[in-house]
C-alpha cells in the first residue's frame, strides 16, 4: 500500500512512541478504500437484524434512501463494535454472550481548522485523565494534508459524563480546554470551522483478549479491535486472523 501511496509515515513534533506511526494519504479514508478496492460494498446501509432459515441467514437492512433490502447469505461476518455486534449475533448463538465481557468508552472528537497558523501548538499534545481533552493534533502536520487544521478527541470520562450534552455546549467546552491546555488561553483565535462527532463506541477498555469469536458450525463471527485492545492496528489484526480461519475451513 505505501507503494501505491497510499500509507505514508507521520512524525509529528511532540510524537511519543519510537515505533513508525502510519497514516492513510490523502486522508485516512485512503486506508480502507485500497483494501475494499475490489470488493463489492453497499454504503449507507445499516444491519437491522439476522434470522435463520433453511440453513442460511437473511441479513435485514436499512437503507438511508428509505429502502429495506434483505440479503441471503451462507456465511456472516460482523465487524463492528462490540454492542452492536452482540445485538445482531446473540439471538442467534449463545456463545455471543462473551461480547459481554467486552467494555467500550464513547468519545466527542472534533474538527477545527484556523486561518492562521498556531505556532506555540506542538503537532502533538496528550492530555491528562483528569483533562478535558485526551488528544490535540495538528492534522495538518499529515503528509499530504494542507491548512492549519486540528483534531481533538475528549476523554472518555469526560466524553461519558457528557454523552447526551447539546453539541454547542461541547463545542464550547473543547475549545476552552484546547485555549487552557495548549497554554494559549486568550491568545488562541476562534476557528473558521468547528465540527464535533460523538463516537458511542471509541476506546476499547476490556478487550476480548482473543482474535475473534465464531460459532461451533463457523457460520457466524465477529471481529474487531474490540478484540485485542484499543490500537487501530487491533482491528486490522483480527479482521486478518478471522480471515486465515476461514479460508482454512
């Protein structure tokens, strides 16, 4: 994928690992659309339940242009966080269970972009548990990105205490803390852009502690970084490992 230009590697100032840190160019979206390039994917469309019939599943849907199509499949895989899985799994096997074990932590993030540059702002800067914001980083410090833009993840104390909060209120919460943690307080401008996204299921806290989880007949499986632990990289290492499994069946 690096060859393609697709992955390339970035050292940010303030970067706080000796391993190599790889993002997806021109964004990280590049990342998951080179490794689905030649697979058949239906978007905006999300998974309502599963039934058995006939030795097969249909996999119900909903579509956001309203449309309800149902898939026959012999085989299922579910890649997504652990609740959601467990939901659409446990009707139908009970060693589903165990995503029960499993703990997630929710997390506002956020979108900023200024018209000016923030030279006091190191690439990097990690918060404290005790913080408002666990993360603040130039986005724009990415190989091939442009614009002074930067992205911030909440704790997920804080993000969990304010799970249902207005989205203004959170807008003016993160961007106070950004002020008092980068040390600029008024001195910080206010962004020409400023977007937030709640993620329900962000940080994996109790991992699963095992690569994925199938049924006895290897009709049905999970994966996810759920599984391993809270790293990006989780997640592709056991989408890899259940994929091995079943090509050797």
């Amino acid at each position: 994928m690096s060859q393609n230009g697709h992955l390339a590697q970035w050292n940010p100032e303030g970067k706080d690992s000796t391993h190599p840190w790889w993002v997806g160019q021109p964004g990280m979206s590049a990342i998951g659309k080179t490794l689905a390039r030649k697979l058949d994917v239906t978007y905006q469309t999300r998974a309502t339940h599963i039934a058995e019939q006939d030795q097969t599943y249909l996999v119900h849907t909903q579509a956001a242009d309203g449309d309800s199509p149902v898939y026959r499949v012999s085989r299922v895989v579910v890649a997504a966080p652990a609740p959601q899985a467990l939901a659409l799994l446990e009707p139908l096997d009970p060693v589903f269970a165990d995503l029960r074990t499993v703990s997630m932590a929710p997390c506002w993030s956020a979108m900023l972009a200024f018209d000016q540059p923030l030279k006091a702002v190191k690439d990097l800067t990690r918060g404290l548990d005790t913080d408002i914001l666990a993360l603040i980083a130039r986005n724009g410090s990415k190989p091939n990105r442009s614009g002074e833009t930067f992205v911030m993840h909440a704790t997920p104390q804080w993000s969990r205490t304010h799970l249902e909060t207005d989205r203004d209120a959170v807008r003016s919460a993160m961007l106070q803390a950004m002020r008092q943690q980068t040390g600029l307080a008024p001195h910080l401008p206010d962004p020409v852009h400023f977007e937030v996204h709640r993620w329900l299921y962000a940080l994996v806290e109790k991992p699963l502690h095992q690569s994925f989880l199938g049924n006895p007949q290897n009709t049905l499986f999970a994966c996810g970084d759920w599984c391993i632990g809270g790293r990006a990289e989780a997640a592709y290492q056991s989408g890899e490992a259940l994929a091995h499994h079943i090509m050797s069946l």
